[in-house]
C-alpha cells in the first residue's frame, strides 16, 4: 500500500501540530501514515468546536458530518462556501485544513486496508461523542461534574491513545512484549488533563471552564472570578489533584516503554517525547498561573530533549530523567 503523504497535508501537519511533528517526522511510514491523519481530522474537527463565533448547532453539524463522511463512502461533504464560512477568526492553516478536510480524508481512505478504516473509525466516533460534549455539556461555560470531564478526557485523550497503540500492533505485533492497552490508555488521559490546564484561561475565555460547576459551588467561586489571574489561589487544590492523576497515569511511562522492542527506538523516542514535554509543562504549570495565560514550554525546552535523545534510548535513561521531573514536581506539590 501506498503511504506516501502528500507534501501540502505534510504542510499543515507541521504548522498545526507544533512538538508533535518532531514524533512524526521519525515514524516509519505505516504508523505516521495513520496518526498523522488521526491527527489532521482531530485538529480540523477541533478547531470548528473550538471556534466561539459559530454557533452551538453548526459547530454540531459539522463534526457530525465529518463523522458520518468517514464512515460512509458515498455521502459528499460540505460546499466549499460553507466550509469557509466556519473558518473566520481561525489561523491560515487552520483554515485550509477546514477547507480540505473532506480531500484530505478521500485520500487517507484510498489508501488503507478495511481494518485500518475500522481502527480509524472507532477514534472519529469517541472524538466525535468527545467533541459533542465540549458543545453541549458546558452549562453557564461550565462542565458539570468530575464524572463527565473524566469521560471527555476518557473520549478526547484515552481512546485516541488506543488508536494509538492498536497501529503500533498492527505495523508490528511483536513489538510489545506484554499487553498494555491499559497503560497506553492512561497516559493518554494524563496527556490530556495536562492539555486541559495548560490551556485553562484560552479556554475560559471561549466559554468552556474544564474546573467542575459542582467544585466552584463548593468553594464559593463565580466563573468570572476565574478571569481574575488573582483567582489562581482559589483553584489551587483543583490544579493540584488533576496534577497528581497525571503524575499516577504518567507512572505508566516506564511500563510501557521499556516494553517496546529495543530495535525500534524512533518509536522510543516518538513517546519519549511527548511524555517528557507533558511533565515539563505541568512543572509550568504550577511555576506559573495558568489563569492569566496559555502556558507553554520553551523553545529551548524542546530542543535541549531533542539534542538529547540519542542517550534517551537507554530504558534507564529515559527512567532516571523521568523520575528527575516526577521528583521535582511533586515536590513542588508537597511544599
């Protein structure tokens, strides 16, 4: 099969996905084929749902047609006139990715076997049940309750990582020694709760605060307070508990990579990566305010663990720096 991906999608693939290219740029062509256009899709999709000037019912309609046009071959997706109209207020290349989505997923399907649509489908279906709670469950721009945002992050970061870890078995069925779906799905909700905080204040400011309406009403807070940098310390213990379940699902990490075949280090290190980058961030996390601003990793952060990464293919390296952050958060936790 052919699993050569076109240079414009390999365009937006890097302008839309920031650190997570440098996991895809060193895939072999099998698995970057497949979680590039996950990838693709989720973004295009999140993107309209994220966009607050459309309304609630197009925002709907949207993802669901991309869902039903994924799923179904003969159904023709959107007109170019209304595929623009979702666009306004949205990036260049958020934009184009929009616009081309419905080409961009033809060509992904000409080019797989009927599992690998299977697999596919199944991360379109829990992104779209995912994002249909990010456009309706947000009542007064609140979540409810713990239990529902556990299943958005379940939804949006658990059972992508599946899709995940189903195309790693499928490129090599060997290729872990034991079973560790389980572990894969938790350090994909972990990836996603740190999304979640570090994107708090952009998020609140959209109409969507992932912070419980059952936990604000406990402790006395007005959702606008929480525009209020100030506000930080009100929240503090919420930050705090989320950080120590990605802490406990991220503990997986060592697990799950020393599993992985030693002769596939890209593969290594395109999980490194991320984990590595998702510790650093919720160290910002709590170093900063993630009400008064987007929090994100240096640029200088990136790098430094890139230039690394040959002594990184070490199982005890890769230990020793994890276990170095892990300490030096929970310290930071515990003070």
């Amino acid at each position: 099969m052919n699993f050569k991906i076109p240079s414009y999608h390999l365009l937006l693939l890097k302008k839309t996905s920031r650190t997570l290219n440098f996991s895809f740029i060193i895939m072999p062509p099998y698995i970057r084929y497949m979680l590039s256009y996950g990838y693709l899709v989720a973004r295009a999709m999140d993107s309209v749902v994220d966009n607050s000037s459309l309304d609630n019912k197009i925002k709907f309609k949207f993802i669901e047609a991309v869902k039903d046009f994924v799923f179904e071959d003969s159904l023709n997706f959107f007109s170019y006139n209304f595929l623009k109209d979702l666009t306004q207020n949205m990036n260049k290349y958020e934009s184009e990715l929009v616009i081309n989505l419905g080409e961009i997923i033809k060509y992904f399907k000409s080019n797989v076997s009927f599992y690998d649509i299977s697999i596919f489908k199944k991360l379109i279906c829990s992104l779209f049940k995912g994002m249909s709670i990010d456009i309706f469950d947000f009542k007064d721009g609140c979540i409810e309750n713990m239990q529902i945002l556990d299943r958005y992050v379940s939804l949006i970061g658990g059972m992508p990582a599946i899709y995940w870890y189903n195309v790693y078995k499928t490129y090599k069925p060997s290729i872990f020694k034991i079973n560790l779906y389980s572990s894969a799905y938790r350090i994909g909700k972990a990836l996603q709760y740190t999304n979640i905080l570090k994107d708090l204040s952009e998020d609140i400011y959209k109409g969507r605060c992932y912070i419980p309406s059952s936990y604000l009403r406990e402790k006395n807070i007005n959702i606008e307070e929480l525009k209020n940098p100030l506000s930080i310390c009100k929240i503090k213990d919420f930050i705090k508990s989320i950080m120590i379940i990605c802490v406990d699902f991220f503990d997986e990490s060592e697990k799950l990579i020393s599993a992985i075949d030693s002769s596939e280090f890209t593969l290594k290190l395109s999980l490194i990566w991320p984990i590595y980058w998702a510790m650093d961030t919720l160290q910002l996390v709590y170093e900063k305010n993630p009400l008064k601003s987007k929090i994100k990793i240096s640029k200088f952060s990136v790098y430094k663990t890139l230039i690394k990464s040959p002594f990184l293919l070490s199982n005890s390296v890769f230990s020793q720096g994890y276990r170095f952050r892990r300490e030096v958060l929970m310290l930071s936790l515990n003070s």
